[in-house]
C-alpha cells in the first residue's frame, strides 16, 4: 500500500482552494496560447515589421499547396499556437482538431473574448473523439438536431463536414516535411500532460441519450443516438463473454432457458460482486441495442445467484429466515472459496458494501424491466440485513460491523467499512424512492445510516483507487443537493488527483494491480464527468476522460486473457441519469 505524500495531505485537506488554484492557472496557461491566433495555414509572411520582407517565392504546380476543402467554401483555415488545427466559422466560432494525451478530438465550439481580449472556450459545443466523429459523421439528422437545440450558433460548420476533419482526424503523424504535413499546416504537437484543455465538454461515451444532457432533451434525437460505436459495443460484448460464455446470439426462447456458467472464482460458480456488475451490465446491452433478450439474461443471473448464494455453502438449505417465497431474508453470501473461518481471513461470508451492490442491481432491473418485484426484493434482503451489521442503533452515533458470518450471527471483522454507511444511506433512499413517491419502508435505518455518515464524511481521506471511484459513484445522486455528497466529492477528486498527478500511480506496471479496483475508479469518473457536463462551465471533463480511457486502455489486453479469471466489468456509466425507464 502506498500513502499520500504530506503535501498532498495538506492539499487535498483544502481542496476548494487546490482546485480555484488549478483553474487559475489552467486559465493563465491558455489564455497565453490562444493571444496570438494565426489564421492563415501558410506562415511564411509572419514577421516583424522591423525586419524587411522576404522574397516570397513564386508558386508553383509542385510546391503550391492544395487549397482544403472548407477554404474552397469560404472559411479560413488556421493553426493556434500549440498547432492545433481549425476552421474559423466566423462570429468566434471554431471547429478544432485537438490532440491530447495520444487521443484526437475533433472540437466545435463558440468563443468569447475575456477583459484581456484573449479569446476563450464558451460553454456551447460539442467536443467528439475520432471514433464518435465517426460514428456521427453519416448521420446528418442527429448533426442538424445538435445544431438545432444550439439554436444554430455553430450552424455554419454543416458546410464543412465531413472532409477537412477527415483528414485531419485520420491522418498519420508521419510527414514528408519535418513538423509539417502534407498540405504545409504544422502536425499536431501533444499538448501539456498535466494542464488539460480549458472548458473541455467531451460526450465521453456513446449512447449520448444516456449520459449527455445535450441529447436528453428530444427524444427524437435519443432515437437517433441509439446505437452505440461498434467498437465499443465490441469490447463490452467481449468483455462479458470471458465471464459469462457466449450469451450475444441466444434467441428469446434460448434465453428464458439460459444457466449462467460457473465462473472461474467464487463459490460454486458464482460471485456477488461481479454478478451485480454482470446484470448491472446486462441491463445496460438491453438499453443501448434495445435488445430484450439480454433482460432476459439479466434476470436468469440474478435467479441464479439467489439460488447459490442464498443458500447454504453445501446448497442443501435457503440460509436461516429466508425461504423460496422470500429467498433474501438470509441475506447472500459473497462466494469466496475458503470457509468463513478460514485461518488466512480472506473467507465466505457476508460483506455490506457487496449487499449494497447487489440492492442497486434488483433496483436498476425494477426499472429496466418495469417489475417491482425485483424492488421488492432488495427492500427485503435491505430490512434482513440491517439490524446485523449496525449495532447501537439507538446511540447518537450507531455502529457498523464490516463483515457478518454466513448466518448473520456474529461479526467476522470488528471494524467499520470505509464507504459502508454512505453505500446504505445512498441505495436504501434508491429502494425507497423505487418503493413508492411517499414511501416511509426503510426510513428508521435511513436515518441510522444518517446519523453514522454525518460523523465520517468530514474527515474523509483515501488513496484506494477502488474506494475513490466508488465513493463518487456513490456521492453523485446527491451531489449539490446535500452538503456531505458535495464536499466528499471535492475530496475524493482532490484525492483522485493525486494519485495520478503526484504519486503517479497509474504509472506502475499492470502487473503490479488489480483491474477490478480501477475499474471502479473509472466507474467514478464517468460519474463525475456526466457531472461536471451538467454544469454550465465544465472545467475538468476532458481531463478526467483521459485518464478514464488510459486506465481502461491498460487493461484491455487481459480481456483475452483467459489465465486473467474474467473480468468484472468495462465501465459505462450507470448513473442517477442512466436508463430513464417509467413505472
């Protein structure tokens, strides 16, 4: 394990001024590189006027260079200081091939000039990768209806797409001419690794309808916007086939009938942790491709694992007060190999934040699928283990157990779980809500959970990747509606910030880490970034994004792995926004 350094201690501890700090410099730092915008292609007149001018050589057939498609429409193309191409679409307003951190990005966006006459990213845009340029490039309906819920600010740039971007989207770094291309426009130079772009507003993944507010507003967009990127949707499919078989050309009728296989870990073939993932995921394939059938395989999972991990280790019995009638009220095992009381600690048993997981799970399914039953069951397995693993529950401030025996009778770890009361407060007011609009079901052990949580959040520090990414994961459905989520968030940034800024901890070797715990990170991350673009000023979402898709990046060659055990999930974001389905 490794820990913050005292600096980073002190800084994360007052964080709100880290991050004006930060802003303030981001500012400065482009503010200096976007003074002098060129906006010509060709840069051979730029001189002083001091110094006499030079010769300008006659053009001719072989070194003339080939006018770009949008100049031959009447737009200036240009290069800014960090030789970052652009269409200048006149009125401020831009289109810019930007290359950050190994990845480019095609930005459109208007601009706005501050006291300094320095010319600034305003908040209206869109910023795409190159794989979601390619997938919209062809689809000029969802294009037309971006621009018009933009109320045709950027509307110009409709007589540019598709070919300038392209190119320049699609153009290898190699040249004829050192620093220039083919067409005599400066090559991208990577910007700086640790100043991010300003005002950054990426759509970090597609189907944008599920996570983008741009998209969510007309639902005829969403339409549109349904299909996710192919290579996306590959990765993700071949991501959950390491753990769960070739599932993705069952048909309805296979599907009903479908047994999850036995994983490579977890008891009897099954795992609570990554199974909740498993429909979690499941769900989210049903959505994005509107294919019911993964539903369908969602809900055989979760048969599944109540059969197993409700029941006893031997599987001869339900655990003791559940039934086949009420299957939770046991509670589930995680589905470790060794036996609870094995001597190395690590055993079978029954972890909170693994109960929590798999609430929100059923939760999620009660929508996707518009059955409250499911509902209904994690407000059961809720009410069963509650009074197990908080005691003093009528103390001003209740304690929490962190691990509880198969039967739920005595504590396996004393101690109190990092993350625990936040995950029960959070998930049990998701179970509530989900319950009913005026619902009182779990309000005693909400308010437990309160009264443990307002005693933590205020001294909250971490540098576990798995713990951040989970902790605002778990803090964005109340971000800026209660005071703890808000600050545990600014913490948990501040953190997250660290670790990949100061002790440079995604710098270590794979082989030195665990995926499951990063992908929590990035879990996290795509929180915050849907987040941050719900914010009129988005600062940091590009950043994060990046340092989502390196983390993911790291670890895709494990996915075909088979010696790596399976992996537990690619992260989507299944946020407050995430599968928008009604009663």
């Amino acid at each position: 394990m490794f820990g913050l350094t005292p600096s980073a201690r002190r800084s994360i501890l007052n964080n709100s001024w880290i991050i004006s700090r930060y802003t303030q410099s981001q500012r400065r730092a482009f503010a200096s590189s976007t003074s002098r915008w060129s906006s010509e292609v060709d840069t051979s007149q730029d001189q002083s006027e001091e110094q006499p001018a030079a010769k300008k050589k006659p053009r001719t057939a072989k070194n003339e260079r080939k006018a770009m498609p949008s100049e031959e429409k009447g737009f200036s193309v240009g290069v800014n200081e960090s030789g970052e191409r652009f269409v200048d679409l006149g009125n401020k307003r831009r289109a810019t091939v930007r290359f950050y951190k190994g990845f480019k990005y095609l930005d459109i966006r208007e601009y706005y000039e501050d006291d300094y006459e320095n010319l600034l990213p305003g908040k209206k845009g869109l910023t795409l990768t190159q794989e979601q340029w390619e997938t919209l490039r062809s689809s000029r309906d969802v294009i037309d209806s971006f621009f018009a819920l933009q109320q045709n600010s950027l509307g110009q740039i409709r007589d540019v797409f598709p070919s300038d971007f392209d190119n320049w989207l699609g153009q290898s770094e190699a040249s004829d001419t050192p620093g220039r291309d083919t067409n005599g426009a400066r090559r991208h130079r990577p910007t700086s690794t640790t100043i991010p772009p300003l005002r950054y507003l990426p759509i970090s993944s597609i189907p944008t309808q599920l996570t983008n507010p741009l998209y969510r507003a007309d639902s005829r967009i969403l339409n549109m916007a349904m299909k996710p990127q192919p290579q996306l949707l590959a990765k993700f499919l071949r991501a959950m086939k390491t753990v769960y078989g070739p599932f993705d050309m069952l048909t309805p009728a296979q599907a009903t009938a479908w047994t999850p296989p036995p994983m490579a870990e977890g008891h009897r073939g099954r795992y609570l942790w990554t199974d909740a993932f498993g429909v979690l995921n499941f769900i989210t394939l049903s959505t994005v491709t509107a294919n019911p059938v993964y539903t369908t395989l969602a809900a055989r999972l979760i048969q599944a694992v109540h059969d197993t991990l409700g029941r006893t280790r031997s599987g001869t019995a339900r655990l003791p007060g559940a039934s086949d009638a009420h299957p939770l009220r046991g509670g589930l095992r995680i589905g470790k190999e060794d036996e609870e009381d094995d001597p190395g600690g690590d055993g079978d048993g029954q972890y909170h934040h693994y109960l929590t997981i798999w609430m929100f799970a059923l939760n999620r399914m009660a929508r996707a699928a518009q059955e409250r039953r499911y509902n209904d069951l994690a407000i059961e397995l809720a009410q069963a283990i509650h009074p197990r693993f908080v005691r003093d529950r009528n103390a001003p401030r209740p304690r929490m157990y962190w691990k509880m025996s198969i039967d739920l009778r005595r504590p396996l770890v004393l101690s109190e779980g990092n993350l625990d009361p936040i995950d029960g407060y959070v998930i049990f007011n998701l179970l509530q809500r989900g319950h009913g609009a005026n619902s009182t079901v779990l309000e005693s052990e909400i308010s437990e959970y309160r009264r443990i949580l307002e005693t933590k959040w205020r001294r909250y520090l971490s540098d576990d990747p798995l713990d951040l990414g989970m902790t605002l994961w778990t803090a964005h459905w109340f971000d800026g509606q209660e005071e703890w989520a808000t600050v545990l968030t600014q913490r948990a940034v501040a953190c997250l910030r660290a670790l990949f800024e100061e002790e440079k901890f995604f710098d270590i070797p794979a082989r030195y880490r665990l995926a499951f715990r990063e992908f929590g990170t990035c879990l996290g991350i795509r929180c915050h970034i849907e987040k941050l673009n719900d914010e009129p000023h988005p600062q940091d979402a590009g950043y994060w994004d990046v340092c989502a898709r390196e983390v993911v990046t790291t670890w895709e060659p494990s996915i075909d792995a088979a010696a790596a055990g399976g992996v537990v999930a690619v992260p989507l974001p299944f946020a407050r926004n995430w599968c928008q389905l009604r009663w």
